[in-house]
C-alpha cells in the first residue's frame, strides 16, 4: 500500500507538505501542490478512509431513511437504495440504511449519534412530519421525493404529474375515451405519499383536459383484491377500454385477471404501467410504459448531497421529465364501444 511518505519521496518534499496538499488546510506554492499531485497520481495513492474522516471531523457515511411502510414495495426501493450505495461508494462514503418508522424523532437520533454526515430521505408524504425536522437539523439532507411546501429543502423526484398526464395523453391519442387508473395500496394514498397523489392529478387533470372519463381506484396486492377490484371497475364502468397501473406487484395477476374476464390486451383492454423497463419488458404481451428512473434519482440525490457537504449551491427541486415508451399493451380503441361509462 502506498503511504505519505512514499509520495513524499517520489515528489521530492516532507510527508507534513504532502499532508498539507491533501487536506488544502495551509497555503502551498503551486510547483509543489502540482509536484505532489503528480506524485499522488503516478504511485496511484489513495488517503486512508479513516485518517481522511478524522481530519475533517466527518464519518464519510451517508443514512439513507426508507421507512418499511404498509403498501411499499420494496422491491423498487431497493433499487433507489442500491443507485445511493453504489454512487455513495464513488465518493468514497459508505451508507447506513435505516428502516424503521420512526419519523422525526429517529432523524434526531442519527443526528445526535454523529454517526453520518448527511442523510438521504425517501417514502416522502405531502404533509411529512419529518420536513421541519429536516430543515432544522445541522447536517445536509436530501429528498427522494417532495412534500407540499418545499420550501428550504432539496428534492429529487421523477415529475409524478406529468407521467400520469402522459400515460392519458398516450391512450386518447389512441382513440380510448373510458379510462382507470390501478393504483397504490390505500394505506399510501391514506398517508397522502407524494408520488401516488401527484400520479392521481396528473391522470384526473389530463383526463379532464381531453375530455374522458378518468377513473381512480387503488388495489391491494392479492389476486383476490386485483379481481375484485377489476370486477367491481367493469360492473361499475363497462365502456373502459384503457387501464393505467401504477402499482407493480400487482401488473402480472392483473393480466391473470384480464384474461379471466374474458378481456384480451391490447385488443380488448389497452394496459400501461408507470415502472421499472425490464418490469414492462418482461410480461405478455410487453407493457407500454413509463419508466422509473431510479438508477438516476439515487445517483443525483447523492451527487447533491456530496455538493451540499462540500458547501456548494444545488438546485432545491428537481423534477426529472417521464419517459414513455409503447410497447405491444396498448393498441387503438377497439370500434365497439362496449357502452358509454
């Protein structure tokens, strides 16, 4: 392994000036800042973690806080976690994942632990308990995700609103006129999540604006409540012909479902789901989609938290644009109008 010294020696000055390079703590003459980096550079030395954080009185470990919700599908959230662990590992910081429900009082905890430096907040209701904490606390944070009032916080999310409006844009132009949107389990909508409840007013205000009937219904996991829940939304709206699903783990039962009721896709039922691409991609017949982007948000709320230690400026909010993507799910509206809604 190579030490101070050895870059010490290889450029040629004391280890005390290639510390004082590393850590930027007192004025060097730029020949030799540019003479140890090089050094640095030639012999491939990397500070040792430890000494790097006592240094700068940090730990080098970021919390991310995902709280195992009723409703959640952790599936999707360990994807989000896995883009925060990986690109945190590019900046040399580990990650501490905390799942428990604790609300304000568990980000107070960690803060006062000195465990973590900076934390990364996902499961972001509209009204969370945990955003005046956050706006309090003396460490950066960010969130996946953003609450009503937003205000002093930075929030990374893909844009919610326009991926529902999307998904009805995508099924009018295709001539559908009854649509429903499957959605999350009622415990999220119950807790005003923010992605589900942006979902439903994209879907509700474009439907609106085409002038369709745009219905909203959430859905359990279990086959029995997908089928009875499809049932009751065909008894209740047989003119349907478009179903928007944003609700993973129910989108394979779901077309169990639909063939049971005699419904085939895209012929009959045109179905499109806002998820991961390979989720789409691996059903029959494949899925027109939105995607989640979730490799992207974890590796921005990262590279923002990052920035934010570093004391520079980042955007407070950002929404990432949807992306769609037909596939074999969605056809034009069959010509017979199995009744008007």
């Amino acid at each position: 392994m190579v030490t101070i010294a050895d870059v010490a020696r290889h450029a040629g000055v004391a280890a005390s000036t290639v510390s004082y390079v590393l850590s930027g703590k007192r004025s060097i003459s730029s020949d030799t800042r540019d003479r140890v980096q090089r050094s640095v550079r030639a012999l491939g030395y990397r500070p040792n973690a430890s000494a790097r954080a006592l240094a700068s009185q940090r730990s080098n470990v970021l919390a991310l806080v995902i709280p195992l919700r009723t409703g959640m599908h952790v599936p999707v959230m360990m994807q989000f976690a896995a883009a925060v662990v990986t690109t945190a590992r590019r900046f040399d910081h580990d990650v501490l994942l905390l799942t428990a429900d604790e609300g304000p009082d568990g980000l107070e905890r960690v803060a006062q632990s000195s465990l973590v430096d900076a934390l990364v907040v996902m499961d972001v209701e509209l009204h969370d308990k945990r955003v005046p904490v956050l706006r309090e606390l003396p460490m950066p944070s960010v969130l996946i995700g953003y609450p009503a009032d937003a205000d002093g916080l930075t929030c990374i999310d893909l844009d919610f609103v326009a991926a529902g409006a999307h998904c009805v844009d995508h099924l009018a132009d295709l001539g559908h006129r009854s649509l429903a949107l499957l959605g999350t389990p009622s415990a999220v909508y119950e807790r005003q999540t923010g992605f589900a409840q942006r979902t439903l007013t994209g879907f509700a205000e474009a439907a609106e604006r085409r002038g369709l009937l745009g219905v909203e219904t959430p859905c359990e996991h279990t086959f029995d409540a997908i089928l009875h829940t499809v049932e009751q939304l065909l008894h209740d709206h047989p003119g349907i012909t478009g179903l928007v699903v944003q609700n993973e783990p129910i989108i394979g039962p779901l077309l169990d479902v639909l063939r049971r009721l005699g419904r085939r896709v895209p012929e009959d039922m045109s179905l499109m789901a806002i998820c991961a691409d390979d989720v789409a991609e691996r059903q029959v017949p494949q899925l027109s989609s939105v995607t989640i982007p979730a490799e992207r948000i974890g590796q921005q709320a990262v590279e923002s938290l990052i920035t934010k230690l570093e004391g520079a400026d980042v955007p407070e909010l950002t929404l990432l644009p949807p992306k769609l993507t037909a596939r074999a799910s969605t056809c034009e509206a069959p010509h017979r109008d199995l009744t008007t809604a």
